[in-house]
C-alpha cells in the first residue's frame, strides 16, 4: 500500500505505522470507491498513524458515514484508541455526525469508554459540539451523565459552559445531577457567565441552587453583569423561593432518579400532570408560578 510519507516501522507488537497511508486519505476526504479499492487489493483497515489515528478515526471525524461502513464491513476495529484515548466514537460525537455514531453503535462501540487525563467521553463530546441528537442517542445508549471528565467535570457542565440549551434540558431531563460540582463550581455558574437567561431559568426549574458558592466564594450571579437580564433573573430567584408544586415535582424525580421520566409516563395520571412531572412545560414556566404564587 502506498505511504504518503517515507517513514514506516513496525513497533513491537502493537503492528505496523505509518506518518499517513492512502487508507487514512481516503477515509478522511470520503472517497468511498478509492477506499473500497484499497480494502480489495489487501489494505489493511487496522493500520496506525504514530500517534495511533486509524482510518475508521478519520472517516468518523470528517462523518464520512459510507467510509466508515466499508471500513468496519472490513474488520475495522471499533473502540481502538488515539494516543489521546479518543475511540473513533468520540470523534463521531465530536464532528456531530448522528450516523456515524449509530453505525458504530450498531458494530458495538463503547458508550462509556473508560476516561483519561487526555479525552473526554462521547457525551461530552456530544455536549461540546451541540448536537442535541447525538445527545439524545448517547443517553438512550447507556451513557454515564456523571461521568466525571478532569477538564470540563460531567457533561452538564459543559453542555452549560457551551451555551447549549437543548442539550442541557435532555441531560437534566434524563436524570442529570443539577447540582454536581468541580471545584465547588456548579453548572448554573458556567450559565451565567454565557449570560444565558433560558438556561439559568432551565436550570433553576430542576433545582439548581442560585446560592452555591464555588472555590472562590462567588455565586452564579456573581458572574453576570449589574442590571443585566441574566443578574436580574438570579436576583428574583435569590429573593423568591421555590413554589410548593416545583418542590413536589423535584422531590418525585429525585427520588425516582434517572428513571423519573419512565416511571411517570406509565403512571395512571392526568396528560396535565404527568407532562408537569416530566417538566413537558416551557422552562420560564418556574419564574411564571413564583410570580403568581400568593
């Protein structure tokens, strides 16, 4: 097979390396009929770059989905790792690729593949790109919504750090601790230093404390601007206390757990109720009840 660099090796037992092969080029720019040629006349599909980057790696973070299929139809190792740590899984979630990551799921990549110093999970990843399909898959397949990255903390976090609304609400809705800590810091805290008055408001809604203080003593409205919408929407917070009927419904979901919304979709009550209990209503819905609460 052609090698675009010189340099070609062979490390122990780990196998052969190259700087960059055809495969990998191929892969990366999506040209599937060049790819499948290479695969037919002997190509390895396995084979690493130094810092260990594979075809399917590459295919995955350009979600060049038919190349990712011919690559794994060719015994493509599906959870092999980057130097980094990443798994070409990880790179889907990264490249917002909702194809890619259900193809490699359906060839049995990891979800939760264990953390290092270096990567983050596929959820995080998920998180960090905004893809909130690509969220939405990761946590109907079993991913961690703890798991705890040295970088960013949980996905929450990150997903809040990111300005990503959407995404935020599904990880809260599927059980997500809303009040999970780095460093004393809180996911409401990163809201409002983005200044996003919906997702402080999401955020308040599933029972973040707007009281928290992180490592430097400050709260989350700390880090907004005076008389800006984000400040005013955590001093009226800070000054009205949570409605009886919120303090209910957070009091079942986390006793439910990250079971909440299935559990309460097959309970024998009203559409209005259950859709209250699985927050189906607007999230401003929480500043509207302590407003009109006597």
């Amino acid at each position: 097979m052609e090698v675009t660099a010189a340099r070609r090796s062979f490390l122990c037992d780990i196998g052969f390396w190259a700087d960059r092969t055809a495969l990998h080029e191929a892969a990366f720019h999506g040209r599937a009929l060049q790819l499948k040629q290479l695969i037919e006349s002997g190509a390895s599909v396995n084979m690493v770059t130094v810092d260990n980057i594979t075809p399917l790696h590459e295919a995955c973070m350009q979600a060049q989905v038919k190349c990712a299929r011919l690559l794994l139809e060719a015994g493509a190792q599906v959870d092999v790792r980057t130097i980094h740590g990443s798994t070409p899984l990880c790179n889907a979630c990264a490249s917002g690729s909702l194809e890619c990551a259900k193809l490699l799921l359906e060839y049995g990549a990891k979800v939760n593949p264990s953390l290092t110093a270096l990567t983050a999970s596929p959820l995080h990843e998920a998180c960090i790109q905004g893809n909130v399909d690509v969220v939405r898959l990761m946590i109907a397949s079993g991913a961690q919504l703890e798991a705890y990255d040295v970088h960013f903390g949980p996905p929450l976090h990150i997903a809040c750090a990111k300005g990503h609304v959407d995404c935020v609400r599904e990880l809260l809705i599927a059980g997500a601790n809303v009040n999970s800590v780095k460093f004393h810091e809180t996911a409401l805290h990163h809201a409002a230093r983005v200044h996003k008055v919906e997702m402080i408001e999401l955020l308040v809604e599933f029972g973040a404390s707007v009281y928290a203080s992180d490592n430097l003593g400050r709260k989350p409205a700390d880090y907004t601007t005076p008389a800006s919408p984000s400040h005013a929407c955590l001093q009226f917070h800070e000054s009205n206390p949570l409605s009886l009927q919120q303090l209910c419904r957070l009091t079942a979901r986390m006793t439910l757990g990250t079971r909440a919304s299935e559990v309460i979709g097959r309970l024998n009550i009203s559409r209005r109720i259950r859709s209250f209990l699985q927050f189906g209503d607007r999230p401003t819905s929480l500043q509207r009840d302590a407003r009109t609460d006597p």
